[in-house]
C-alpha cells in the first residue's frame, strides 16, 4: 500500500498488530528534578539542561496513532508508550506502577478490579480526565475483542468521598488480566482519535510526515512532577538497519538500536553502547497448513538441521541468548528451561525424518524476510547454508515491511519467514495466545486441540503454581509439534550519542524518553 506524504493528521489505514523487533530499550540511573527548571543536577552530578531535542532512528512506521485502532507495529506501540498512559503502565522491575490510577484492589480472587482514579489528570489538550473516559476506552476494547478484553462483563464507575472509582468486573477469576490494562485511556468526546491523538502521557503528538518523520512535544499537563526533560522528540524513519548507522554516523540521528557487525563501525568516543536481550523471540516460522511443512516430520528436521549457535557466531558476532521457546528467557518465572535446546544438530536424524516424510532428497524451501531488518537478512543466509547439508534448497526472497504484513502475516501467503514476535503485554499470554487455533494472530496455522486445552487451562486458573505448570507445559506441546524453529533471543545495543542520559530499561517492548536528559 503507497502511503501520502503528509504534514499533520491524516487518517492512514495501515496495518496489523504483531510483536517484532528493533526495540529502543536502554539502562541507565533515571533522574528527576522539579518540572519547570531549565537546569538541574543528574544523580553524577552532570548539569541536564531541557529545551533541547533527542532524534531517534527506527526502521518501522506506527500502523496508527489510535490505541484503540486494530493494533500497531513494535515500533508503534514504543512510540505511544510516551503518548498514552492507561490504569497502570509496566515498571521497570517487571511489574506494574500506577498512572492513570491511584490506587487498585483486586478483589473476589481476581474476579473484580477496583481503580481509584488520580485526580487532576488532564489530556493533551488541557481536558480533565474522568471516569467516564476510562469507561468508554475499556468499552471500546470490548467491542474491539481486544485480547483480554472479552473477559470483562461490565465497567462501571462510583463516586467515593470525591474520588473517582472504575469498577471492572470479569466473567471468572483473572489474577493476571491487570497487563491488559495499560491499554491508554482517551477522551470519550474525541471522535477522530486518529486525526486528533489526544493521550494523557508526557509527551504528545506535534507532527507526522509518513516515510519521513513523528515529533513528540512536552506535556505541560503532565501529571508527574519532574519529567520529561527534553522538550522535543523526533522519531526519523530509516529505510533499514544500515540506513540507521549511516544517519548515526552523519549525525542525522543521535540514537538507534545497532545489532552484529553494525557495532563495531561506531566510534565509542562518540557513543555510548548499552546492552539488553530484545525481549523478542527471533524464530524461523514455519506455515503449518502448507506441504510438506504441515508433517511434523519435516519441521522436526528442519530443526534438527538448524545449528542457532552457529547463527548467532555468523549473524551476531557471538552475541545473542538461544532459546527454543516461543517465549523469551526473561520472563524466567514461565520459561521451560527444558527448551533451550530441544533439538541438538544432527543432520543424519535429519535426514532420516524428510527420507520417513517422502522427501529423500530434501525439497525447495522459500524464506520470506522483510528486508528492512538487516538482521533477518543475514539470518536466513546461514540457514540457507545449513539446510543444504539434508538436501533442503533453501532461497529467499526479500519484500519491503508492508508486503511481508499484507502477504505473510495477513495472508499467510507463505513457506517460511525469518522473523522476531514480542509481546504487547508483559505475561506469558502474550507470547502463547497467538497459536490458539482460532487466534487471528495465528500466522503460523498452527491447529493443536491438547494445546488449546492446556493453555485455555492455564489462563483460567488462579493457583499460581498451577497456573506456571500449565504454561509450560504448553511450551512443550508447541516444542513437541516443531511449530517453529526458535532461534534466540537477539543481543542489543543502543547507541545513542554521548550527551545524553537517564536511560531506563523495561522488560517490554517500549521505550520510555520522558527520563532522558542532556548532560551537556
């Protein structure tokens, strides 16, 4: 789809939700100072100064400015972080912090979720939120079929002594639904919330120029005291992983997330280099519903053909966590360690399994990889290589971001694509639910009614030793069938240009700018 150049707000029907890469997330002490001030002290003693600008390179467009749109991109959802604020929003430690709420109680073991709202919180535009915005933005979702939000039954709201309460009630116990409420919250009035973005975050939206660029300018009316610093974010949209070191190096760019051999083209005194996992899951997914990948045979040994250590030596410099899950590492309290190597190489049982299928002499493979993402690319190259030793004639084909959501997510017009799923919430949910048979997020086609049942069990059930029981065991079936082969967990660096810092770090995907100051 050719998008219009545009200066402002224009609706852009985009395209689908799906958790992928390039994550802008960095660690460093976060500072706070009194908002207002035109200087302050850094918790090193260096001066941070606002007024100034932080120019951020990503290689992916949001899909739309509206929370309650269809869904967004990676990219998107990182973006918006810093725009929109819901009930509660992630913390740095993994768990959750109040926002829009100042105060919670679940009640009823999980049954009922009971919101004190913050008061003088205020939009974009200087509108007082209340509760009956929180109630049409969780209405919204419901009617969306939002993944979570078909388990409420009703939202209601109460006046409590002059506080404001929202009252969500579930169909059953839900111990983990309060992820979904970082949904953002919006004004109930706003009938164009794509033309007119209006959020209650630190930062909001000033300008966007498709295939070009997205500022972000500073709240006035934000609620917390202290940030954010800077006065202007612009988002620069790159063409691909390359692309962005050439706009770093030419100091088009002061910060962007660099991977592999990108790394060591930077000048240290130049940058400052932080690592973090992407919190991604880099995998090459398999089409399930096509021949010969719809016999589990044949993705068995395409697993057993594929050496990820010897991938990530190639493709990464040695830099990156394997991981042969659909979910990451990092969520360590749910990850099957069992998994991190379920199919050691070996090609003789390899072999043996397409010989077993009726493929003897292997059979032409296609990997689709979007081409912005350097990383894919060089990626399906050592698998070409490493499927050739079983007689599997492996090519790709390389397609722009839009082409790779229209034919292979969207359509499933596909053999295999080499690719990193994140989740847009900070539970095991976010991960597994996508291969639901009846997941619309299922691009894979993967159709297991033990899998169904397992995970369905695992949603609903309340003791939490249980509840992690089942969740890994639906890592296992998911192993068991091959759906995929899951590669790693990928290695970031964020190079952002020395003269800036208060970087945090989130075990999500987003990227919180509101406590990035200039030291200089």
């Amino acid at each position: 789809m050719e998008k219009k150049k545009q200066t402002g707000f224009d609706a852009h029907a985009m395209y689908v939700r799906i958790g992928l890469i390039l994550m802008l997330l960095v660690s460093c002490a976060m500072v706070s100072y009194a908002r207002g001030s035109q200087s302050g002290r850094g918790a090193s003693g260096a001066v941070s100064t606002t007024g100034s600008e932080l120019r951020i390179g990503v290689t992916s467009e949001p899909a739309t400015l509206d929370p309650l749109s269809s869904a967004n991109t990676a990219d998107g959802r990182s973006i918006l972080f810093n725009v929109y604020e819901g009930l509660v929003k992630p913390s740095t430690d993994g768990g959750f912090q109040l926002a829009v709420a100042e105060s919670y109680a679940v009640e009823q073991a999980g049954l009922v979720y009971n919101f004190t709202l913050r008061a003088g919180v205020k939009f974009h535009d200087g509108t007082t939120l209340t509760a009956e915005d929180v109630v049409f933005t969780l209405n919204k979702a419901v009617e969306a079929r939002f993944n979570g939000f078909t388990q409420i039954v009703k939202v209601e709201t109460f006046s409590d002594g002059g506080a404001e309460r929202v009252i969500v009630t579930l169909n059953e116990p839900n111990v983990e639904f309060l992820p979904y409420l970082t949904l953002g919250i919006v004004p109930r009035n706003n009938p164009d919330r794509e033309a007119k973005p209006l959020g209650t975050g630190p930062y909001s939206i000033a300008s966007y120029t498709t295939q070009q660029s997205l500022i972000l300018e500073k709240n006035p009316y934000y609620w917390q005291a202290g940030v954010p610093h800077l006065d202007k974010i612009t988002y620069i949209f790159a063409a691909d992983s390359d692309a962005l070191l050439t706009a770093l190096q030419g100091g088009n760019i002061d910060g962007a997330v660099v991977t592999g051999a990108l790394i060591d083209q930077l000048n240290p005194s130049q940058f400052d280099l932080v690592q973090s996992p992407s919190n991604a899951v880099q995998m090459l997914a398999l089409n399930n519903a096509l021949e010969p990948l719809n016999d589990v045979r044949v993705r068995k040994a395409l697993n057993y053909a594929v050496d990820v250590q010897e991938i990530i030596d190639i493709a990464f410099y040695g830099r990156g966590t394997p991981s042969g899950s659909p979910i990451i590492p990092g969520l360590s309290r749910y990850y099957e360690t069992s998994l991190i190597n379920p199919y050691p190489v070996n090609i003789d049982t390899a072999k043996s399994l397409l010989a077993e299928a009726g493929y003897p002499d292997g059979f032409p493979l296609e990997i689709t990889v979007p081409s912005n993402y350097t990383m894919h690319v060089d990626t399906a190259q050592v698998l070409i290589n490493q499927f050739a030793k079983i007689g599997v004639k492996a090519t790709i084909r390389q397609v722009d971001w839009a082409t790779w959501l229209t034919d292979v997510y969207r359509g499933r017009q596909y053999q295999a694509t080499v690719i990193s799923l994140d989740a847009s919430v900070m539970s095991p949910r976010g991960f597994l639910d996508r291969y639901r048979s009846s997941a619309s997020s299922n691009f894979v086609s993967f159709q297991d009614v033990m899998f169904d049942q397992i995970y369905g069990e695992a949603i609903n059930e309340v003791d939490e030793a249980k509840r992690i029981a089942l969740y890994k065991e639906s890592q296992r079936i998911i192993s068991d069938n091959a759906v995929s082969v899951y590669i790693q967990d990928i290695v970031e660096f964020k190079a952002f240009r020395k003269g800036f810092a208060g970087f945090v770090s989130y075990p999500l995907y987003v990227f919180d700018v509101s406590t990035i100051y200039r030291t200089r």
